[in-house]
C-alpha cells in the first residue's frame, strides 16, 4: 500500500520541528491570504484585468485565473498532468509550461484548449512571447539547457538556441529587453542555474549571442554579463526610466541586484537578502526580494536601507507581481508561494507601515488545528523532488 502522508514517513527531529513551525505559521491572516488546495509555482499579471486578477501556475498540473478582491478562481485551465511550472500571456491566449516537457495554451476567457508546443527534452522552466515583423512568438526555456522560438499560429520551431562556447544548465528566466527590441527582432536575456547571463538577439530568420563591450576597455569582451556567484532565478527590466531601463536580477546567492545598463550591465546596487532570492520587483521608490526564507523584504530603492520585512509565507516564495492602480503606478504587490497562498500587499509607506505594526501587535500566529493536507498531485517523494529542483 502506498502512502503520501508524511507520518508515514521516516522524518529527523529537525524535520518535525520545521513541519510543526509552518503549521503553526499557517494560520496567519497577513496579506489576507487566497488559499488554494496545491502549491503555486509562478504568478503573472492578467493584462486583461491587471488591476484586480492574476494568472497563477499550481502543481496540481492547473493554471488558474484568480480574482483576488472576491479570492475566488474566475477560470481554470486543465490539461496538465504534471505541474505548471510557468506562464506567459499573448492576446487572447494564456500559454503554460510544464513537467510533462510541453507548452500548453488556452483561450483566456472560455478556458478552452488551444494548441500544444512539445520539443524540449527535459521541464519546462520559463516562458515569454514577443511579437517580430507582426508574427506572434513563443520563447520557452527548459531543463535540457535549451532556448526553442515557435511560431504561435503554426506551432512550427523557428530556432533551438544554445550557448556554443560555454556550458549554460538549467534555464530559469528568459526576459525581453524592452529598450534593445523593435520590430525586425528582439533582444532575449536567458538566466540559468549557471551564474551567467547571456543575451541573444532573435530575428525570423536566425539568432546570435550579443556580446558584452566596454568602450573604455576594448580588451575585456564578453560573452556574458557575470555578476553573480551562481543560479540566477529572475530577469526583470525596471522600465520606470523609459531611457536606461536597467535590468535587476534575483540569484540564490542570497542577493537581489540592479545591473546598469549605462555601465554594460555591471552591478550598480546590490540588496542582501539573506537566503535564496526567487523573485524581485522593483515599485517607484521601493525594491521588493522574496525567496526561500518565506519573507517579503522591502527596501528603500534610494537609500538601499531595509525599510520592512513582510511575514505571512510559511513556505518559499516563488512569484511577486506588480498590482497598478488607475493611473497605472505599482500600488500593490501580490505574492505567491509553495504553502497555497496568494497574498496582496499595500506600497504606500503609510500603509506598510500599518502593515507592519498589525503584525507586531499580532505575534506569532496561533498554531493551526491541523496541518494542511493539500490536495494537489503530488507525492511525497514528489514533493521532496520539487524541493530539489527548485534549489537546482
């Protein structure tokens, strides 16, 4: 007889103190939590409604539109049978990337399956979509280490991308630089589980990696921007300043930093978060880090000094996304995480501030009845491959 209940499994005392901690943690309210029954592996915005709703990737092998003022799905995407590991948006249609190697699509309001994109050999990691000489694109990056371009409306694989001269592992993110992009092609950044971050330019008809110059240095090319010391989780180009549009990473280095584009993409700010660094964003006057020491850091972007810490995870943090108001400015950050909870945070000073005393006044939440037994498609020793991969 087989068995996903974890008392019946074989755990050392400092696994059963770690499992009694977050389930006393679970029962905490901050960042009024949305919980759903599995482990949400990616967040993104609905560009459809990016003031209230977000599309989540889970592990019970769903994509999900959430509506997050009444916590309630708004559509579910089925298809999967095997976690979704990312997701990425394209007009009408939500694409998602999965364990099973393939590329899943929908229609975004009926839910309806679309087409189905497989050619990678390994995870799925990272997905984005662009658009060239009016053709819709897919980008996708897996685990067997390569970057595949589709035509979205033929499913065709336009181009199979892969480091020529070094060793690139796992990839993790892939980004659009919004600045270096136009219509007859696009810059692409791709991240790995390799400290390095290359960039490729892609058109229709082939690619190349961009090199890294230094006008001052002409001797001192290279063919990536090396500013970490390993992994390097998330790419995200801060477009506040429409002319330098300088572009942040998250690594598990423990750091979160701010490469310059001015200066050829070398490190102008680094924030120390401490542990695993999964996701950054970055809000006006603030710059947001969460990983895996279950916490929201925000960080005064001016002075670099830690301004809050926000708790109410119980397990890594594996998304943040920016939430607009009216006018369009970050007024919101919502995060997601392997405990099931989707949680909204204010970026008002006044409003953090408030946040912060609550949670003060409230101490150490009450210990759970009892611990969540998730309903998603995971295993035990799933699970405990999960956990692996996401420190791979």
């Amino acid at each position: 007889m087989q068995s996903s209940d974890r008392d019946h499994f074989f755990e050392t005392d400092a696994s059963q103190a770690q499992r009694a901690r977050k389930a006393a943690k679970a029962g905490n309210k901050h960042g009024d939590p949305i919980v759903l029954k599995s482990k949400i592996l990616a967040a993104i915005s609905d560009p459809t409604s990016p003031l209230s709703s977000v599309f989540i990737a889970e592990s019970a092998g769903y994509a999900r539109r959430i509506e997050l003022e009444s916590s309630e799905p708004k559509t579910t995407y089925r298809g999967p049978k095997a976690p979704v590991t990312c997701l990425a948006v394209s007009g009408q249609t939500l694409f998602a990337g999965s364990w099973d190697k393939d590329i899943w699509s929908w229609d975004i309001e009926s839910g309806e399956p679309r087409r189905k994109y497989s050619g990678h050999g390994d995870f799925i990691k990272t997905i984005v979509c662009t658009k060239i000489n009016g053709k819709d694109l897919l980008i996708s990056g897996g685990a067997d280490k390569k970057i595949l371009v589709w035509d979205i409306a033929t499913g065709q694989r336009l181009h199979t991308i892969q480091d020529p001269t070094t060793t690139m592992l796992a990839l993790q993110h892939l980004a659009i630089d919004p600045l270096l992009s136009d219509g007859d092609a696009v810059v692409v950044v791709s991240a790995s589980s390799d400290p390095n971050i290359r960039r490729w330019k892609v058109t229709l008809a082939g690619f190349e990696q961009l090199p890294e110059t230094f006008p001052d240095k002409p001797e001192a090319e290279r063919l990536t921007i090396l500013e970490h010391e390993t992994s390097v989780y998330q790419l995200f180009f801060d477009t506040a300043d429409e002319e330098d549009v300088d572009l942040w990473t998250a690594s598990a280095d423990g750091t979160a930093k701010c490469l310059s584009r001015a200066r050829n993409f070398v490190t102008e700010d680094t924030f120390t978060h401490g542990d695993y660094v999964r996701a950054v964003v970055v809000a006006e006057n603030w710059v947001i880090t969460a990983g895996r020491d279950e916490n929201l850091k925000v960080w005064d972007r001016s002075s670099g000094k830690l301004h809050c810490t926000l708790e109410g995870h119980y397990e890594e943090v594996t998304g943040l996304v920016l939430l607009p108001d009216a006018k369009g400015r970050p007024a919101k950050v919502c995060s997601v995480s392997i405990d099931g909870t989707i949680r909204t945070w204010p970026l008002t000073k006044t409003e953090l501030d408030e946040v912060v005393k609550k949670m003060a006044e409230t101490g150490k939440p009450k210990e759970a009845e009892t611990e969540d037994k998730a309903e998603g498609m995971l295993t035990a020793e799933e699970e405990a491959e999960l956990a692996e991969l996401m420190d791979d």
